[in-house]
C-alpha cells in the first residue's frame, strides 16, 4: 500500500482515467481551432499531443505489467521482466528508421510526418483508431516510442531490484536501510553527470546503456527522469557554458580542497 492507502495498481488505473479526460479535452479543443500555419501544426502534433498519449500509453503498459506478474520466485519474475524487454526491442527494432529519426532531433520530415493528410500503409496495418482530423501518420507511433522508452527504463529498474529486496515486499517499498537521499540538483544537471560516467568508461569500462544508470539514478534517489535525450540535446545546444553542472562540481572540489585540506 502506498502513503494514500491505494496501491500502485489501483494509482495507475487512476492515472490512466485522469489521462484519458485530458485528451478528451485535447481532441474537442483542437476540433475547433485552427492552426495559424504548418509550423504550429507540427509542434501541436510532434510536441504536445505525444506528450498526452505518451503518459496514457506508459500508464497502460505499466498497469498491464503489474496485472500480470507471475506468481512464483525471483526467477521467475527475471524471466517475465526480460519477456518484456524483448518484446519492447522488438518494437524499437522494427520501427528502426522512425526510431533514429526521432533519437536524432532530425526535423527535415517533419511536414510529411506530423502535418495531416498524410498516408502510411504501415500505421494503416497497426492498431490505430484515431481520426484523420485528429491523427497524422506518425503522431501516434511517436507516442508509442516514447511510452516504451518510458517503461524500458521502468523494467531496468525493476530487474535492478531484484535480489535487493524480499519479493513479498511492495516494489514500491524502501528498499534502503535508511531513507533514499533526495537529488536537489536539476533534472538536466543529472543528464550531464549521467552521460559523463557513461562516456568517461566509469562504470563498467562504458559498458553499460544510459538507460541502465538512469534506471540506477531513479532507484537510488526514488525519482524519475523525463526526457534524457531531449535534455543532453539542450546541454548540446548551449551557446556559453556547454558543461555547467561538471563545471560547477570542479569549482565546488577546488574550493573544498583549498579551505579544507590547504
């Protein structure tokens, strides 16, 4: 049970209903608005609208998998776990080129993919229900991939505590002898420190996913990162100061270092 009384299965159904009336709200809001150009078109249907059914589609694959967890030991629940990420591999895999569009920040077919009018026989094959004035032929795939980044990390997390906790525990459980410590940094300051041990060779000599440390990340401090692609390309993209967080970790040790041990 959580603080609340409800448990986690019973918060995301919650979710899901909450996710579901603000896109109801979303769809009769857009039914009556006109967009002042293409441009507005394309953020409306690449940026807002996925962020909307991102969330309703995570909460329902996070639902599905609390639902069905087997019964039985740590084995088995490894093995359930790893079903599930191949199967979201799967995905990834046979949407490869959509894929890499996306994870590169690429925008050259933008007006193509997220204007409507559009037609994919690919996603007219796929379980897709939406309107023609309400879809376009990659808004809803854009969705899809980044429910499942979403809920890849979630797995990792999960199969990163399996052996540091009795599985008759709430996953949600601390599973800390002592209370998790509290990241007061920012959200993107963790993307920076993340993606530096990663390319530094840190942990595991680099070999190791990014989304097996962020997974790490949200289990030691019990919080979540959103977006940590689109955050190392806003590190990326700074103009002064590229690495403001690593910069700031040095200065800090220098000045420790100088009052403390001079």
């Amino acid at each position: 049970m959580t603080l609340n009384g409800s448990t986690p299965t019973e918060q995301y159904r919650s979710s899901i209903m909450i996710c579901k009336k603000a896109m109801t709200k979303l769809k009769r809001y857009i039914s009556t608005y006109a967009f002042a150009d293409t441009a507005e078109e394309i953020h409306f249907f690449k940026e807002v609208k996925p962020l909307f059914y991102s969330k309703y589609i995570y909460f329902i694959n996070v639902y599905n998998y609390l639902m069905q967890l087997p019964a039985g030991g740590e084995d088995a629940l490894r093995s359930y776990i790893n079903f599930q990420l191949t199967d979201l591999q799967r995905f990834f895999d046979s949407n490869k080129a959509f894929y890499q569009y996306y994870r590169s920040g690429s925008t050259q077919m933008d007006a193509v993919y997220f204007t409507r009018g559009g037609f994919d026989v690919q996603m007219e094959l796929e379980d897709f229900e939406e309107d023609e004035q309400y879809s376009t032929s990659h808004d809803y795939k854009l969705s899809k991939i980044i429910a499942n980044e979403k809920f890849q990390d979630y797995l990792n997390l999960e199969l990163a505590r399996i052996g540091n906790c009795d599985l008759h525990q709430s996953p949600h459980q601390q599973l800390f002898p002592f209370e998790h410590p509290q990241w007061t940094a920012s959200q993107t300051d963790a993307v920076e420190l993340l993606y530096s041990i990663k390319t530094s060779g840190a942990v595991n000599h680099g070999n190791i996913d990014i989304s097996e440390l962020v997974g790490i990340f949200e289990f030691v401090f019990q919080t979540e990162l959103h977006e940590t692609y689109h955050k190392l390309l806003d590190i990326s993209r700074r103009k002064k100061d590229t690495f403001i967080f690593l910069n700031r970790l040095r200065n800090s040790f220098e000045h420790f270092i100088n009052d403390k041990l001079a």
